[in-house]
C-alpha cells in the first residue's frame, strides 16, 4: 500500500471508528489531536470521562493489535497527559485507553483499557 493509499485508509478506519463510537453515546471531543508528546487518533468522552483511542487498521484484527507498540503507548500516554492539562478536571479526570482495530473488510473491534494488557 502506497503512503498517500494507508493515510487514507487510516483515516477511513478512525472515521468508522468514532461512528461507532457515537453510536455507542460517546462524543468525540478531538480528532488526531497533536500535543508536544504525539498525537491521539480519537479522544471521546463517555459520561464524565474520556477514552483515549488508538486506532489501527491492518487485514486481520490481530494484525493490527501486534502493530501497537509500547513505545506508541507511552507516546500517547504522554500526550494523553497533556490534554488533561486542558480539561477543568485535570489529571482527576477518569481515563480508559483503548485499541480499536479495523479489519481488511471494515469490521471494528474495539479493546478497551488496551494498554493494561500489554
């Protein structure tokens, strides 16, 4: 896959992804949202908290899952962390990161608290 064919595709997979999101009575509050530590695919809020979403796409669900590195997390922890900094709660803010993977046929799976498996 080309890059300017996967960027596309990256960002067809993050728009299913906060419709399913939005389906489920989430808000999207930011898409790939830049802070000095990275960037954050998706960032909804679900009641009083927010849900961090990385989002991969790949052929196969698994495929995607083993893409997500730890140096990845620790990059959108980072910058999970500086957005926080923006919110009126702060750090207090209730938090969940999850993985949301797109599959070859556009089927989502969605791995919520995504970085305490690894």
């Amino acid at each position: 896959m080309s890059g300017i064919t996967s960027y596309h595709a990256g960002l067809s997979a993050e728009d299913a992804v906060a419709q399913d999101y939005q389906r489920r009575g989430c808000t999207v509050v930011s898409r790939r949202w830049r802070g000095k530590g990275g960037e954050i695919d998706l960032i909804v809020q679900s009641g009083d908290g927010l849900i961090f979403v990385e989002v991969k796409k790949s052929r196969s669900h698994g495929r995607a899952a083993q893409s997500l590195s730890r140096h990845q997390m620790d990059r959108i922890s980072m910058a999970a962390s500086e957005f926080l900094g923006t919110q009126p709660r702060g750090q207090l803010t209730d938090v969940r990161f999850d993985l949301a993977t797109v599959n070859g046929i556009g089927e989502i799976a969605i791995l919520e608290n995504a970085f305490q498996e690894f």
